[in-house]
C-alpha cells in the first residue's frame, strides 16, 4: 500500500518523533509505515487521516488501484 | 507548525517501564526453577513438603509473569506488537520441535535426557525469541 506520510509531514516540518509522539506510536513505526513496509490498522489510518485532516483515501492508497 | 500537546517520550517510556516488568518477572520465573530444585537437594525437611511449595510459588510467580507480559504486549503499538508475537511464535515452533526431537531421540535410545537439559529448552526459547524480534526488526526497516 502506497501512501502520502512521508510527504504530508515533511509539509509541516515534523520529524518522524513528532508524528510518532502524535499517534502513539514509535518512531520504527512510523518509518515502517512511510516506506511501504508496514500497513497500519484501520483505527491508526484514521487517527493518521483525522491528524492531517484529511481521508484515508487520500493518504493512502491502494497499490493495485 | 509543530502539535505541543503530546509528550513526545509517553509512548517509549511506557514501553520501557512494561518491557522492565515483564523481564524482571521472567528472571524471577528462571530463576525460580534451579533455585527450587536446589532448595529440594539441600534443605534437610520434608522434599514432598519443599516440592509442593516449590511448585506453588514457581506457579504463582508465572501467573505474575504471564501477567507482565500481556501488559506489556498491551502497551507496544500494533507494529511491535506484530513483531514480538512472531518472535512469540518462533520460539514456540522451535520448543515444540526441539521437544519432539528430544523424546523420539530418548526413546530410541540415542541419548538420555536429564532435568538440566529440559532447562535447556528455555535457553533456546530466549534465544528464539531474540533471532525473531531481530527478523522482524530488519523486515520492518
């Protein structure tokens, strides 16, 4: 799965402990989630859509879309 | 623009005060056993009343143990989590065969085991764990 983390923190100059902090998470996590490695529960795509105010679609995307 | 009202060290700090319960408990649990079975060799009383005390706290103290560790599973976010319940299961998968192998190796006569290699086998369960948080880590970077 695709998504826009990585783009859509650096637009508010977060570091990945910042966005971590924010989800409650760790920083491994959020890294993981930035590079495709690991696909987050529906309940952390929410919290990680409802922090940039947006959909989940819109930050992620599915690969065979 | 930068969120203030998280703490950025809540999350790793919580991991780390559960991480330090659950494996201050599995010492205790270990430790429990040699230090049970030395107490049934040298204490000069009863070894059925010395046993069933040994077997009473060595169960109480891996009901606390259990405990500890679903706590701590309960506060790792959903990728550590992920990680450490595969590691979980390696060591699980490898305590099975390396039992198996035992018992048919004992009962073909080709070695004999004794209690301290029983012990054993939570070395390799340790060991286990450890070869499958490192696989998880490395997949997940």
């Amino acid at each position: 799965m695709k998504n826009r983390l990585r783009e859509l923190r650096a637009e508010r100059n977060w570091t990945q402990a910042d966005l971590a902090a924010e989800l409650e998470v760790s920083r491994q996590t959020v890294n993981a989630i930035e590079k495709g490695k690991f696909d987050p529960s529906l309940p952390l795509a929410f919290k990680v859509a409802r922090l940039f105010g947006l959909s989940i679609e819109q930050i992620f995307q599915d690969e065979t879309d | 623009m930068k969120h203030t009202s998280v703490d950025a060290n809540a999350y790793p700090a919580q991991e780390k005060n559960t991480s330090k319960y659950a494996a201050c408990w599995a010492v205790i649990w270990g430790a429990s056993i040699p230090l049970g079975i030395m107490a049934i060799k040298f204490i000069p009383s009863s070894k059925l009343f010395i046993g069933v005390l040994v077997v009473f706290i060595h169960v109480a103290i891996g009901v606390l143990a259990i405990r500890a560790h679903i706590r701590w599973l309960a506060a790792l976010d959903e990728m550590q989590r992920k990680i450490q319940l595969e590691a979980m299961a390696m060591a699980l998968g490898a305590l099975w065969v390396a039992f198996g192998c035992l018992l048919v190796m004992h009962s073909a006569e080709l070695i004999h085991i004794d209690y301290w290699e029983i012990a054993l086998l939570t070395v390799l369960a340790g060991v286990a764990t450890v070869a499958g948080n490192l696989i998880g880590v490395i997949r997940h970077r």
